[in-house]
C-alpha cells in the first residue's frame, strides 16, 4: 500500500476583517506524479470555519509551476458544499494531471508543480494549495534553504520620505540552496505616529517555487501613499521559516513635496525606530545636493533644547555616515529616551532638508 503524503497548507485570507473560514488543507493520492506519464490524481480537500452550517463553493482549479497567484493552467471546475454542525466540510475529486505541465516541470528542472484551490464562504476567502512532486524532473537533495536575504525600496533604500500619491515598492533579493516552495506574506502597517505599535495587515501572499539553487527576486505590490503618517512594511516569511527583524522597512509620507517653505525631505537609513543607541552607533542617511553640511540632532523627551553636532558632506554611495563625537556623548543621558533626526544646512546658514524624528534609548 503506498503511503499517503499529507501536506500541510497554508491559509492566506484574501479577504481581510471578518472572513469566517480559518484553514484550508488538501493532499493527494498518489503523492507524486511522473513527469512523463503524470496520469490523475484524487484530490481531498478540508476546509474549516467558524461558521456551521453554511455554503462553501470554489469555482477553478489551478495549476501553476511558480506561484498561485499566477496559474499556468485553471481548469473551470466548480466544488462545493455545506460546512457541517462542527464547522467542518471535506471535498473530493479526482483529475488529470496535463501532461504538458509535468512535461514542462521537466525541461526546467522543477521539482514540483502546485495544485491551488480559493474557497469562498459568504465573508471571506481562502487559498490552499498542494506540492505536487514529479518525478524524473531532474531535482532530489536537499529542501530549499535561504542563505541571504536584502530588503529594499526600490530607491534602494531601507527607508524613505515620499510625497503624497508618490509610487513606492520594495524589492527583495534572496540567495538560496536547494528546492522548493516559498511561501510568505507582504504586511504593511501604518499610517502611525512614532510612538504607536504597528498593526499589521496582509498587503499580499507569495507562493512562488524554487529549484536547483540560486537567486530569486520579489517585489512587493505597490505601497500606500495615499494618506500622510509613518508606515512600516515588512516581508514574512513562513516556508522555509526565518526568524528575522531586518526583513523590514520604515517610510513617511508627507503632504507635499517639501516638508516646510523649500525644506526637502531626507531618507533616513539608520539606526532603526527604537534602536539602542551606544558611542559606535552608525547614524545614515540619504545625502541631499546643496547641503554645506549636516547637523544631528538629540533632544530629550522633556523637551529641552536638542543637542547638535555638525557633519561634513563627505558622501560614498549617495549616503552620510557618522557616530556622535565624544563632546555630544557626554552630554546625554544613559537610559533614557532621545529623538533624533539629521537637518541639512546650505552656504547660506539655511535649512534646505530634514529626515523625520526617531526615538532610541542611550546605552551605556
């Protein structure tokens, strides 16, 4: 008897708010297909709810080499029924595997092809999908690993201050071992003041699958920039799993294209919002033309005067970096919480841009 592969899924809600469906999972018999006779495959589907005794119906089946959310093929094949009194409904199905599909799987050394299902109730949606493996594709070894990961914006920045309506995404740029699926989420947070906790919500899922090692780059759909405030933008990653607090980004958006009377914004790159700040603390930011020179600026939350320190433009790739000097170290107060932020001065002694505030806590 040939042992059934179940594999797990992953929910991706389409439908924020108060979608009633909480998982959707799936496996197949048999659990992989050849690549040059793949044949059919019996389908079985489970879908649970919060909701008992309520439709549930899906319409296409997809299939897809990459990502779900771009199917190579869809099959208009409707399946559906009633959740039960435990909110539970189970569906089957059997189909044929297009022989096209396992046929390209092969020539391009893809381990897998994805079977993708959405389920709608009356309030929300769900997407399940199962890895289907092909056999003589060319791939066996090792599981997909990330080796690196580097998140931008596609100003190639980790951070920004836009206009209102301005265009903004972010890129992401991973090296990998192995193959596999990829299965993440884009989440964005904002707009916010400095001083909220972000509330995250899903601006996009990612399937996308992997072979044979290498590189691979994902954009992120376009950000909002619609309404004035601080956001923050971070990519999720759940398979393979990767427990990182880089794989975020922080922009502002403003109301025009000068923050006061011809004072530009400036990017900011780091340290990050709430960032522990000690003596060998980097402190960038994007350089602005026309500047004679910089200062940095701390002020402490009881608002006193800020404490300054001017920096010379000596730019290496479009970016300022510096450390506070002694004389500003000593000045500060460990343990406590400072703003900060960077204002670019012209020949003229005037302002000409200034980055958005920053909160961090001096350590010793």
């Amino acid at each position: 008897m040939k042992r059934l592969t179940c594999l797990p899924l992953l929910l991706l809600l389409a439908t924020p708010g108060h979608a009633l469906i909480t998982s959707a999972s799936g496996q197949s018999t048999p659990a992989s297909v050849s690549a040059t006779a793949p044949g059919s495959v019996r389908l079985s589907w489970q879908i649970i709810s919060t909701q008992h005794n309520a439709p549930v119906h899906s319409t296409q089946l997809g299939f897809a080499l990459d990502s779900c959310n771009h199917p190579d093929l869809s099959l208009n094949r409707s399946l559906g029924g009633t959740l039960n009194g435990a909110g539970t409904l189970r569906l089957t199905e059997t189909v044929p595997v297009p022989p096209g599909l396992t046929a390209r799987a092969r020539r391009s050394g893809r381990p897998n092809i994805l079977l993708c299902r959405t389920f709608s109730d009356a309030d929300g949606t769900a997407t399940a999908i199962i890895q289907l493996p092909v056999h003589g594709s060319g791939l066996t070894g090792r599981q997909l690993g990330l080796e690196a990961i580097t998140l931008r914006l596609n100003n190639g920045e980790t951070g920004a201050v836009v206009p209102r309506g301005a265009p903004l995404a972010a890129r992401a740029l991973m090296r990998y071992r192995g193959h596999g699926l990829l299965e993440g989420v884009w989440e964005i947070a904002g707009p916010m003041t400095s001083d909220q906790r972000p509330g995250w919500r899903t601006l996009a899922p990612i399937h996308r699958m992997l072979g044979a090692g290498g590189t691979v780059q994902l954009v992120s759909p376009d950000l909002p920039t619609a309404t004035p405030g601080v956001y923050q933008l971070r990519l999720r990653l759940i398979r393979p799993p990767v427990q990182s607090d880089t794989l975020m980004l922080r922009y502002q958006v403003t109301n025009a294209h000068t923050l006061l009377d011809g004072v530009r914004p400036i990017a900011l790159s780091a340290p990050d919002e709430g960032a522990r700040l000690r003596p060998n603390t980097r402190f960038r930011w994007q350089c602005l033309p026309g500047a004679h020179h910089y200062l940095l600026l701390l002020q402490a939350e009881d608002d006193q005067p800020p404490l300054g320190q001017a920096v010379r433009p000596a730019c290496s790739a479009e970016q300022m970096d510096t450390t506070l000097s002694e004389g500003v170290w000593s000045r500060l107060r460990p343990h406590e919480s400072w703003h900060w932020w960077v204002e670019a001065i012209d020949a003229h002694g005037r302002p000409i841009g200034r980055t958005p505030k920053r909160k961090g806590t001096l350590e010793p």
